[in-house]
C-alpha cells in the first residue's frame, strides 16, 4: 500500500480537493483506496458522503486500543472507502505528541490497512504540527498545494525548516500550484519557472474552476461531476504523475 499525504502549513489552498479527486482517480483506475480525513472540520469526509462521526473516543482508536478498521464507512463508489472525520480530531496534535512511539506512530497506525487497501489518501488540517512531523515517516509522498503567490512560497519555506527534513525525506514533499489564473501574469511566469524555494514543484498545475467549488454542494468528485472540464482533467493528470513516480 501507498500512502499519500494532502498537507500545508496554509488553510484553503486545495489540500481536501486533490485529496478527494485523487482518491477518485486511483479508484478508478481500480485501486482499493481509503481516505482517511484527519481534519476535525471534515470536509472530505462531507464531500464523498460520509458521516463525520467516530463511534469509539478518538483517544482510544489513536493508541489502538479500539480497532480503527471499525470505523471505514463505504462510500458511493465500489472500493472508495472512508475513515471518517470527527469533531474530537482537534485533539490530534497533542494525542500523536503523547504517543510513546514518538514519530513512528501515525505509520503504526496506517500499516494495517495495507492488507485491504493498495493506496491511501490522508487529507490533513493545516499547520505545522506534530501530525506535520510524523507524515515524513507516515507517507510514501506528501503533495503540498501551492498557490502561486509570494506569501505561499514563503510558507513552504517555513515549512520545510520547521520540518527539518534530511535530503530524502526532502525527495518526499511534491508541491503542486493549485488555483492557477493563466491571465496573471506571474502565474504564467511560475508555472514555466518556479521560483528556487520551492524545488521541483510537480509538471501538472489546477487551474482556477469553479467546479471544484461545486464538490462540495453537490458531493461528488469531479470525475463524476464534470468529467470533461478542465479541473477534472488536471486532477486526472495530477493522479498519473504521481502514480508513474510511485510505480518508479
Ligand atoms: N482549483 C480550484 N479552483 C476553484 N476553487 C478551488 C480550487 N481548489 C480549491 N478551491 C476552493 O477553495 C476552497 C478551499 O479548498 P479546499 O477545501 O480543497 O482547501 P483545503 O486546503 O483543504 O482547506 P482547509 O485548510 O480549510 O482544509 C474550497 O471552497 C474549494 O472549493
Ligand atoms: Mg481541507
């Protein structure tokens, strides 16, 4: 099993979007997939129809006291599988902290899905956070939506040396440009030149569409909402890199 990670210091840059698409996409490409949506606001867990709600203390599934497996929901799509959302997810900083484990933890917690699942996605709150510091070893690859602006080079920036990730665990962070406007002008120019601090971001970029707005109104990704536009093309697009990296 692979494990995908949606993360960025920055809230509303299109962490919950790639994470829904992608998991879509892997699915359709016949991938067992789990999404497991570590945000307490839940907003994946809404768009594929979930019901943001644990049955067991979140204390107790995260020191695997009560089996997490319990709580996937199915979704509309055959082997799209959710773990759900829950309010009390906002504790998740300080119970990973506590774990004696230290930054192994959250990959302790994924390895048993891999008998069930070949991919998982998990869609991440924003923040630098100790749930941040245990992706690195949690997640085969850990894609950063950006939106090209200085302010958001600047947070990856920070990001990275708050991380303070060697050279591999570098290799492991793939920012992409999410909300893309090809009439700004240094929006062009990033696309065809990123700037240095934020490496090699990934070739595909999302362009700005209002579909993706429309997920969340109408609860379905857009491989099934609008199938040919443009966002649900480079979401398609997105999905193949990253597979032909992760194939690699
Ligand atoms: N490419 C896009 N084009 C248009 N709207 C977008 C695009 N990407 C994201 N959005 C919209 O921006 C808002 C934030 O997106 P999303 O929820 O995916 O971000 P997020 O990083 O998960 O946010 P949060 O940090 O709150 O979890 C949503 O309303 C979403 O529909
Ligand atoms: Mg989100």
């Amino acid at each position: 099993m692979k494990v995908v990670a949606l993360h960025n210091l920055k809230g509303g840059v299109g962490k919950t979007s790639a994470a829904v698409n992608l998991a879509r996409e892997a699915n359709r490409n016949g991938l067992p997939t789990l999404v497991w949506d570590l945000d307490a606001q839940g907003a994946s867990t809404w768009i594929l129809g979930g019901e943001s709600r644990l049955s067991r203390k979140v204390d107790k599934l995260l020191s695997g006291k009560s089996p997490l497996g319990e709580q996937v929901q199915h979704t509309a799509w055959e082997r799209l599988d959710l773990l759900p959302a829950d309010i009390r997810l906002r504790d998740l900083d300080r119970i990973l902290g506590e774990k004696a484990d230290g930054d192994k933890h959250l990959k302790r917690l994924v390895e048993p899905f891999s008998e069930e699942y070949a991919l998982m996605v998990l869609d991440c709150p924003p923040g630098l956070s100790t749930l941040a510091e245990q992706l690195i070893r949690a997640a085969d690859r850990i894609l950063v939506p950006t939106i090209p602006s200085p302010l958001s080079v600047q947070a990856y920036s920070r990001m990275i040396d708050h991380l303070d990730l060697k050279k591999r665990q570098r290799e492991r962070l793939f920012p992409f440009f999410n909300l893309v406007d090809r009439r700004r002008t240094l929006h062009r120019d990033w696309i065809d030149s990123p700037p240095a601090e934020i490496g090699q971001p990934m070739r595909t970029w999302i362009p700005y569409a209002s579909d993706v707005e429309r997920m969340s109104l109408e609860c379905r990704p857009l491989a099934d909402l609008a199938p040919r536009s443009r966002a649900a093309q480079a979401y398609r697009r997105l999905w193949q890199e990253l597979k032909a990296d992760l194939d690699g």
